[in-house]
C-alpha cells in the first residue's frame, strides 16, 4: 500500500494505455446505424418468425432452448454493460452484481409465485413453500405483490435502494480499488445465507419455481417466450443506448476520469461521490431488471444466483470482451456463456479448468480483452500493409 | 414416577441390612439360577439384585458373561461358554470335558439395561482408580434409586477424594426422593455444589407442576431446591460464556492463520490473492495424503502423522504460491483488480484440480489419539484438545511469523518493500525475489493453517472458499502490512462472532458481523492499525 511510487508508474502506465487503445470516439455513425439494424431484425423479427411460424419439424425451426439460451444471454449482456459502466468506464470492479440481479429476480418472482393462484401442490392462496413451513398469512412485504405494477416497481425500487444506501456509505468514505471489491463480495455472501434462511420468506434454498402465468398468458406457451426474448432484446439495446448517450457526454468524461486519476479530479474540484453514486444505482437497477426478465425465462431463482462465484463470473464477460467499450462485454457474455453451455453439456469436469484458465489468459494477456485484440491485429495488418 | 423411586428406595434400604460380611466363597443358591434360568423377567431382575447384593464378588464374571449373551446353564452350574470350552462362571475353573447340553440364558431389553447398570456399580469396588471413577461419573450422571445401597457401602470404602464426591453427587440425587422430607432439604442444598446439566434439569423438575400441586409437595424442600437451582445457574452460565470466548478464541485463531499470510501478500505486494483459501485447501490435503502414506507404510507411528504433515502442508503450500507466483502473478503488479481476477481463476483451477486428483467428496483425516477428549475445566465446560491445540499453534506461528519478520534478513527485506518498494530496489533489495519468498511465506502459513484446520473441520476441495470471506474481513478490520492488527481483528471477530452466533444463529451473526465491518470502515478506513504517515491511494 506504500509502495507509492511503483502504483503510480504502474497507474500512469495504464491511463497512458487505455488512452492509447481507447476506441476512437467517431465510430461512424452509419456503422452503428447498420449494427442496430440487423440486430433489431434478428431478435425482433427472424427469431420470433423461426420460433413462431416455422414448423418443428423444419430445419430453420428455433427450439424452445435455443430461444431460452439466447434470452437469457441477452439478460447477461446487459448486465455486462451495465458492470462495465461501473467497472471499464468508473474504474469501480463490483463483485456484488449478482446480488442486484438476483433481488431483481426475486421481486418479480414474488409476481409470478401469487400468479399460480390455486394450482400449488397444495392448491393454497399461499406460495407453497409457505404452506410448508405452515404459514397462515403472507408476510408484510408480499402485500401487492400479485399486481403486476406493483412487483416491477419493486423491481426497480429495492436493489436500486440497496445499491443507493450501500454505494452512499461506501464512497462516502472513499474506499475503492480492493478494497470496495472485497466489501461488495461480503454483501453477496450475507445476502446470500439471508436468502438461504426459511424463516426470511423466499423459500429457502429452493427458491421459487414451479411458475404458471404472467398477466393470465401461460408461461411455458411459444408466444410468452418469444415475447419475454423480444423484451430481452429491448432491455440490451435500450441499455446500450443509454450507455452510449452517458459515456459520450461530459458526465461519462468524468466517470473516464474518476477511473484514471481520481485525486486529480478532486483537486479540479469535482466532488467524485455523486458521479459514482448515480452510475453505481443505475448499474444495479438494469441489473434488477435483466434479472426480472432472466426469471421467467429459466423458470426458477434461488439464493444460489447470489453465491460470490456469480457475481464474479459476471466480471469475466466484461474481461473476455474487453472493459471500456461497449460491445465488448456483449461479445464477452456471448462467448463465455455459449462456451459454458457447450462445456457443461460436453465435459462438464472441464469448465472450472476452462474459466480458470480464461480468467488467468484474459488478464495476463489480453487486458483489452476480444475486442482490444481485433483492433490490435487490425492496427497490425494496417502497420504491415503500408 | 415418585412412587417408582420411593419403592425402589424403601428395597434398597431393606437390602442394605440384610448384607454380611462373608461373601466370598460360596456357591450361587440353586434358586437364583433357577430364576435366572425362566422367562419372567421381574423375577430375574429380583434374582440379579439379590446376585448383586449377596455375593459381589460373583455376581462380576456372572453378569458380564450374561451381558455377552455367554452364559448357559448346564448340571445345575452357571456355564460361561465360548466357543467349544467351557468356564464355571463362579469359580473360574475350564470345565473339561464341557457339559453336553447347556442351555443359554436369555437377556431381554429390559433385563440387559440392568445388567448395565449393576455391572456399572459393582465397577464401584474395582482395584482400579479409573475403573471407579467411570463407574462414579455414571452413576452421579443417571443415578438408579436401587444403587443407593451400593453406594452407601462404596462411600464408607472409598479413600480416592474425587471419587467420593461423585458418589455423593449420585447418592443426593437419589435421597432427594427420600420420604423424609429433611434428607430431601439437605440433599437439595447439596447438589448445589454440583453445577452439571442433569442436576439442574433434576432440581427444576421438582419445582413444576402436576396438575395444582408442585411435584415436590414440601415448602421447604421447594426453597432449597429453588435456591441450588439459582447458585448452580449463575454458576453454569459462567461455564457458557466461557466456552463461548474458548470457541471464538480458536475461531480466531484459525482466522489468525489464514489472515496472516494474506495480510503479508497485501502488505508487500499489493496483491489480494483470492486463491489464498485454496492453499488452506492444499495444506489440508497434504495433511491427508501423509495420513495415508503413514497408514499404509507405518502403521506403528500413525499417531505422529500430524508432526510430518505440518511441513508437508508448508511446503506443498509454498511451493503451488511460489510457482504462481513467478509464473502469474508477478505480470500484474500494480493492477490490483486483475490480480483480483486472475488468482480467483487460479483458484477455479486448484479447485477443480483437486476434485480430479482426489474426488469430489470430502476426505477423512483423523485426529490422532492424543488429540482426542478433552480437558473438563468446569462440570459444563470441556475444552477439546484439538481446539486447545489448534490455539497453542497458532500462538507458535505467530510468535515464529513475528521472529521472521523482525529477526531475519528477509524480514527486514520484506518490512523494507512494505514501505517503499521503489527506494527498497535502490539500496539493493532484490525486490523480486522478496516477492517470490513473501509470497512463498504467506502462502505455506495458510498450508500449516489447512493442517489445523484439518483436524476441526470436512475437508473438501472447496473449504477454503468458506474461509476466504472471513479472512478477508479480518484484514479489512486490522489494516495491512503489520501482525498486531491482524491479531486482534482475528481474535476480535472469531469471539464477536461466536457470542453473536449463540444470542442470535450462525446466519444472522454472520450478516451482522459483515455489516459491522461495513460500519468499522466507515470510521477508520485504514483498518484498527493503519500505518502511521501519508496515506497512499491504495491502485486503481
């Protein structure tokens, strides 16, 4: 922690680097344009199609996995870009994500358990976990839960007040670097034995599942799903969006410098908490509702989505892909979940062995992640050719 | 139940007239074996009680054999069989040839709990010292109402002052069932010096009700028995709090292990090393396959195993930190987040390389005899040896840890990066090579850790990811870089935790015990023991 002078250099280094490797601001806005456009088309209108139109038996039929898997990366992507904005641009590395997107999944989860109504094992108005534990009356904080309005508004409402109190107390008192790092994994872990607890109300470490319905539409019917992916899809494009709307202002300037020189910025007179404290609580709400829509999807949550590992693995797309730009992490939560799936189906003895090493590869190696290595080869061939 | 014990009590007084002196050397009566011999199981025990009380010193081999399902009757003669010989179970002599059709003896639940119990009490007039204090600690425990006049004579034999204080433990809690209410008094005011569990779950059953009445029916005996059971519950919760701070003391110790070796990486380097709880793992492993080589080549010396599995678990330990170091860790100083990263990928990778090599169950590693048991300091408070083990040890890392540091050339390296790492490589510290060693260092004081922990917890490929947390927070709480901090925080946390974890479960006390790290750094970000002078950013 005394070594001043060496984390200094080391520090001066890296604001030297990322300056350097740091995509050119004037992306062209036709390329972008062009972007926006075939994604759009992919997951608002051929997915759906293949999913909806094509017969099973045909060869361009979706299956209901691959629209499951690809929703739910989706949900992933935005949560990586909502990290990086945290983590790439703030320079605040959060292993606590898990516990906002998980908080986000429990409270539209509370929608979906009163949405089974009668139809629990044990046809009661109450959840059945709640039954199980002999349960007369629901707890004080699932009043309204079966209003639709009501759990996204807690969506939105309980991580963002967790993230606003816990991030006030946090940078308030200035600790950052690791030592943030290690506070918000302590967050996870507490949040994580809470939930595995009975007696808190969530059902313990089975979580929910089992669910029927949203809004009267059954859940496991073709036209939810795809309408839950189309939603997925809108939630990463509108957090993109947004993501690039703050990053290219004066306010994502300030985030740039908070990361690279963060007493420099102090001396200029910015005061860096409520920067950090506004784009730390916007983090954690899309996160919320990444994990609102990721619910439905898979059909269950339990407190094992806030277990540290989780929250870390999250960190790795935003690494893999390529921290401070905005598509990389969705190149990076695309190509570390695909492989996982392939992994765990395959060789499942060999994904720890697998991650570990991507882990180790990524930030020894590729500090700028997939994306920094395509504009390196691509400076390269550029440097060769002339 | 009264009734039972009163009964019983009014038998045992009756027997204890009728016993002489000249016990020895006379043969069973026909009529007790007769008895023993039939199906009626009231009248056997009657038969084992009148065994008992006549002839002492027959009733031993009698009633063991019985105990055994080996006794038989044959011509008349009580018969202890084993195999093909055969043994006159009062005189001791080898029946040859052995009798022709002996027919065994039958011992049902019932018959065989009593056979336990005398067989407990005549153990009273043993040669052997430990033999009658086994048999006295019973009997004080769960005392028979009908032992009452075994007792009495053991009393008047016994010299051993231990002993004799057990016994009347046992002969207490059987008077205060006595008809006169004046021996129940005073047996109430006595227990009083005897603060166990069963005696005051005994005292508080005289004091509830049956009904309207109390189920001591006497004013007097009732305020004496009140008055035992308020002296034996101040004295009882002494023993708690007690055992609380011992538990958490050896909590901490642990945590002291493991904090240790972190707080050295961190100092020195900068690094939070997320792998750290894997070489807890390492060690615990190596102390597993020591344990295993020592079975299979050395059975004699097996109980030593711990003393070799110590550096074992050191050196495995320190040699996986050095190899990381020098091949991974080395490339990111100064970038403490990817350090952060990289090693929980390592971690992943230990992890799993571990469950390939030695399964994904946990594995047995045994405490060695001497480390088994434990020292009863108060009647509720037994310090386990293994716990009091464990907190001597960790007092001798510690104490070794301090001498490195402050008494070795390396240590003055090491204090020398701490501080100024730059100016540290002017003077001619080979900082590298500080790092590799520190590193080494931190990393084998975790191995040694996962040996100790070996003997109080599972160990699996993913215990250290149970302590990581935890040792995280304690050198979050005590600041870097020095030993007093990581001390205090360590032994801090680990009682805190177990005092939380008894007023309120383990759960709850673990979220409170991180909130209040949470609130701590508020006020002192630094840690308890921040090194003195300009405060540097800390990276990133």
């Amino acid at each position: 922690m005394t070594h001043t002078e060496s984390l200094l250099a080391a520090e001066e280094a890296e604001v030297a680097d990322t300056q350097a490797s740091a995509p050119p601001s004037h992306i062209h806005g036709q390329t972008i344009r062009a972007a926006t456009g075939i994604y759009a088309g992919l997951v608002f209108v051929l997915i759906p199609l293949a999913h909806l139109a094509v017969p099973e038996s045909h060869g361009l039929h979706a299956s209901d996995y691959l629209v499951t898997l690809l929703g739910k990366i989706l949900c992933y992507a935005a949560v990586a870009v909502a990290l990086d904005l945290v983590w790439g641009y703030t320079g605040i590395l959060s292993l606590g994500h898990g516990v906002f997107f998980a908080l986000g999944g429990y409270a539209f989860g509370m929608y979906l358990m009163r949405g089974i109504g009668l139809d629990g094992s044990y046809h009661s108005h109450l959840p059945d976990f709640m039954v199980f534990l002999d349960w007369k009356e629901l707890p004080w904080y699932w009043l309204g839960t079966g209003h639709i309005l009501w759990a996204v508004f807690l969506v939105v409402a309980v991580p963002g007040l967790l993230a606003l109190v816990f991030g006030y107390f946090a940078f308030r008192s200035r600790i950052k670097g690791v030592y943030f790092s290690i506070i918000t994994q302590a967050m996870t872990v507490a949040f994580m034995l809470l939930f595995f607890r009975n007696e808190t109300g969530f059902g313990g470490n089975n979580g929910f599942t089992d669910f029927k319905r949203i809004l009267g539409c059954s859940i496991t019917a073709p036209g939810t799903r795809i309408v839950l992916f189309a939603l997925s899809g809108a939630l990463l494009l509108g957090t993109l969006y947004l993501a690039r709307r703050l990053t290219a202002s004066k306010f994502g300037r300030i985030l740039t410098a908070i990361r690279d020189a963060e007493s420099r910025l102090m001396f200029i007179g910015y005061n860096p908490l409520y920067y950090k404290l506004f784009i730390w609580t916007l983090s954690a709400v899309i996160c919320a509702v990444a994990g609102a829509l990721y619910v439905p999807q898979v059909g269950i949550i339990n407190p094992g989505e806030m277990s540290p590992s989780n929250s870390i693995e999250m960190v790795v797309w935003v690494a893999v892909g390529g921290r401070g730009t905005l598509i990389g992490p969705v190149v990076g939560a695309f190509l570390v979940n695909l492989a996982k799936s392939w992994f765990t189906v395959s060789f499942p003895e060999y994904w720890l062995f697998f991650l570990g090493a991507v882990f180790v590869i990524v930030t020894l190696l590729l500090p700028h992640g997939v994306v920094g290595l395509f504009k390196k080869i691509k400076t390269l061939t550029k440097g060769g050719a002339s | 139940m009264i009734k039972r014990m009163f009964s019983f009590f009014l038998l045992a007084a009756a027997l204890l007239g009728t016993t002489g002196p000249a016990w020895s050397g006379r043969a069973v009566s026909p009529g007790i074996i007769e008895t023993l011999a039939g199906e009626d199981s009231d009248a056997k025990i009657e038969a084992i009680n009148r065994l008992v009380r006549d002839m002492p010193d027959q009733a031993l081999p009698v009633l063991t054999a019985m105990a055994d399902d080996s006794l038989s009757i044959a011509d008349g003669r009580l018969v202890i069989m084993d195999g093909d010989t055969a043994t006159d179970a009062v005189s001791g002599e080898t029946l040859d040839p052995a009798p022709d059709n002996p027919e065994a003896i039958t011992v049902n639940n019932r018959v065989r709990s009593k056979i336990a119990e005398c067989l407990s009490a005549l153990n009273l007039f043993s040669k052997d010292r430990d033999a009658r204090m086994t048999s006295a600690a019973d009997l004080s425990e769960n005392p028979a109402p009908e032992s009452l006049s075994i007792i009495e004579k053991a009393l008047s034999a016994e010299k051993d002052s231990e002993i004799t204080v057990k016994l009347h433990v046992a002969r207490n809690k059987i008077l205060l069932a006595a008809s006169d209410p004046t021996l129940r008094i005073k047996a109430a005011r006595a227990l009083a010096d005897n603060p166990t569990p069963s005696t005051r779950q005994l005292l508080a059953g005289l004091l509830l009700k049956n009904g309207d009445d109390f189920m001591e029916p006497d004013p007097d005996v009732q305020a004496a028995a009140a008055e035992s059971l308020r002296s034996i519950d101040r004295q009882l919760a002494v023993g708690d709090t007690l055992g609380q701070i011992f538990t958490g003391l050896s909590l901490g110790s642990l945590l002291l292990l493991t904090a240790m070796g972190l707080a050295i990486t961190y100092g020195v380097m900068g690094v939070i090393n997320m792998a750290h709880g894997e070489f807890l793992m390492i060690g615990a492993y190596a102390a597993f396959a020591v344990q295993s080589v020592f079975r299979s080549r050395f059975p004699e010396y097996q109980d030593a195993y711990l003393l070799a599995a110590l550096p074992a678990g050191f050196l495995a330990a320190a040699l996986t930190g050095m190899i990381l170091e020098r091949t991974v860790i080395r490339f990111l100083y100064g970038r403490p987040l990817e350090t952060l990263l990289a090693t929980w990928g390592l971690s992943l990778i230990l992890i799993q390389a571990v469950r390939t090599l030695f399964g994904a169950q946990n594995v047995e590693v045994a405490n060695p005899a001497w480390m088994s048991g434990g020292v009863a300091v108060l009647p509720n408070l037994i310090l386990p040896w293994n716990r009091i083990v464990i907190i001597g040890f960790s007092i001798a890392v510690l104490a070794a840890m301090w001498a490195i540091l402050n008494l070795t050339r390396l240590g003055l390296f090491v204090r020398a990066v701490t501080q100024n790492r730059a100016m540290s490589g002017c003077v001619g510290v080979l900082t590298g090579r500080v790092d590799t060693l520190a590193f080494g260092l931190g990393a084998g004081i975790a191995g040694i850790g996962g040996v100790a922990l070996s003997q109080v917890s599972n160990v699996g490929p993913d215990m250290g990811q149970n302590y990581i947390i935890d040792s995280f927070m304690v050198v979050v709480l005590g600041g870097v870089g020095q030993l007093a901090g990581a001390v205090w925080a360590a032994l801090g946390l680990g009682v805190v935790s177990k005092f939380l974890e008894g007023w309120a479960g383990a759960v709850i006390a673990k979220i409170l015990v991180l909130v209040f790290v949470i609130v701590f750094i508020q006020k002192r970000p630094q840690g308890m023991f921040a090194l003195k002078g300009r405060t540097v950013e800390s990276g990133s």
